[in-house]
C-alpha cells in the first residue's frame, strides 16, 4: 500500500516551504501553495536559481497572515491584500494578473534580496492554465513552474542518497506531496490515483534546474546531486526526479492517507 508520508506548501514562490500534516486541495493546488511571488523591475519572477538567499526565508501561517522571517527580522502579510492595484506578471512563458500587496512590505524583500523587487498575490479571479502541451484545457495552477503538484516516492531519494557521499533531505527538491513505496521512482510511471476520493493524474516528469544543489540551510549551491543524478537520470540532456501532476475536485489530505493507483502510464517519455 502506498501512503502519504509528508506534505508541503510554499506560499512566495521560491522562498522557504512550510510542512503540513493535513492540507486542503483547492482549484488549483493547496491552499495557500504559491499564491504570492516576487518580481522584478520587468514583473518577471525571481527564483533560487539566481538569488540562493531566498532559501533562507521562512514563513507561517496564521488565520490572518502570513508571517515572514529573514534572521532576525520579520513581517506579516495579510492573506487578502487591501492595496488594489493589478499588473500583469510573467512565470517563465506564460503571463497572468497579480495583485500588488503593499509598498512597506516590498521595501522589506528588497532589502532582504539587494535589488528592487514587488510582492504579488494570484486572486481567484486569475486563472492560469497548466501546459496545454501535457493537460487538456481546463486546468489551472497557482504561481508554481507549470502544474499545481509535485509528487515523489520517498525511496526515489533514499536510492538517491546511496549514491551520494554526503545524503541530502527531501526539501532540496520541493515537492508538495512525498509517499512511502517500496520501489524507487515508482512516481515516474503513476498515472492516474486517488487521495480522499480526489484525483490526480501524472502528467510529466520533473525536469530538474539548480535548486536540489542549494542546501535549503545555508543557501550555499555545489555540484551534487546533480552530478550524481545525470549519471543515472539524464534522458534528452534533462535530469529528471519526480511527478507533475494535475487533479480533479477537492477536499482534504493528510498524512498517512493511502494513495491508491488506478493506472500507470507506458509511453516512452515516463521511462528514465
């Protein structure tokens, strides 16, 4: 039987994830899961891949805010913004309108990050759709790259780790949902299950960028695992580790709820 075995969410894009015991699934992910995002001078994303320091900031939820700490300063963020001003912001190729958040609180991350940048919030009325190339037409995400989860098999990174002279933890690869299985990358192959009655589909293999070699402590990058993982995970020039998935309804999901697999993909582009 395969079970849930962790959970997280990651409310500013890119910056510190928080870990759960339960979480409610909503249109276009977990609740909560990268509805905020900092942007540039150009409204385009910032990520860990070129600013690592963003690794360092943590935050948590309150029933009406949400709390920010970098080292010994910190802010809270309403979870419904006052200001009303809207801008159109890009995530990599695709655009959508964001809600600016408040001037006080982007003088705070652009201090903290050393370039000028602006706090956005997706409101339900902004709707972005998933990559039409791997879902059909219907499906929204939130901020996250491309799709509203990332799924891994807790024994994908424990087959990982027996290869790397130094072990690494779950957080360098961000996932939002992480399973117990008897089979490394059994995710790879998951095609449609349920958790709670709510459906997922995987839809493709996770490229991976830089983030898995910035250790999410110290925000200081290396060359694993990523030189370890292209020995044994690289297909087409691209390393791959986990799931993107979509879904279908909503409700809640906790850990140690079962998930169970009602089919699994055989083409090509899910064998690594």
């Amino acid at each position: 039987m395969l079970t849930i075995s962790q959970l997280y969410i990651y409310p500013i894009k890119s910056l510190a994830g928080i870990k759960l015991d339960t979480v409610e699934v909503t249109d276009r992910g977990f609740k909560h899961d990268r509805r905020w995002m900092l942007v540039d001078e150009n409204n385009r994303f910032l990520s860990q891949r070129e600013i690592a320091v963003m690794a360092l900031i943590k935050s948590r939820i309150t029933d009406h805010y949400l709390e920010v700490t970098y080292k010994d300063s910190s802010i809270k963020i309403p979870l419904t913004p006052v200001k009303q001003e809207f801008i159109t912001v890009l995530v990599w190729d695709d655009t959508c309108n964001a809600q600016l958040v408040d001037d006080d609180i982007d003088k705070w991350f652009s201090g903290v990050l050393g370039l000028n940048c602006r706090l956005v919030y997706m409101p339900d009325e902004s709707l972005r759709n998933t990559d039409p190339q791997y879902t059909p037409e219907g499906y929204i995400t939130s901020f996250a790259d491309a799709y509203p989860f990332l799924m891994i098999g807790q024994a994908s990174l424990n087959d990982l780790n027996s290869r790397l002279t130094q072990p690494i933890p779950m957080n360098r690869f961000r996932p939002n949902i992480v399973f117990k299985c008897a089979e490394p990358y059994q995710e790879d192959l998951i095609n449609e299950f349920t958790i709670n009655n709510i459906r997922f589909n995987g839809v493709k293999l996770c490229a991976r960028c830089n983030i898995p070699t910035i250790d999410q402590d110290t925000a200081i990058a290396a060359k694993e695992p990523s030189k370890t993982m292209a020995g044994y995970r690289l297909k087409n020039k691209k390393i791959y580790f986990g799931q993107n998935l979509i879904h279908t309804g909503s409700g809640v999901i906790s850990v140690g709820d079962e998930l169970k697999v009602l089919s699994t993909h055989n083409e090509e582009r899910f064998i690594v």
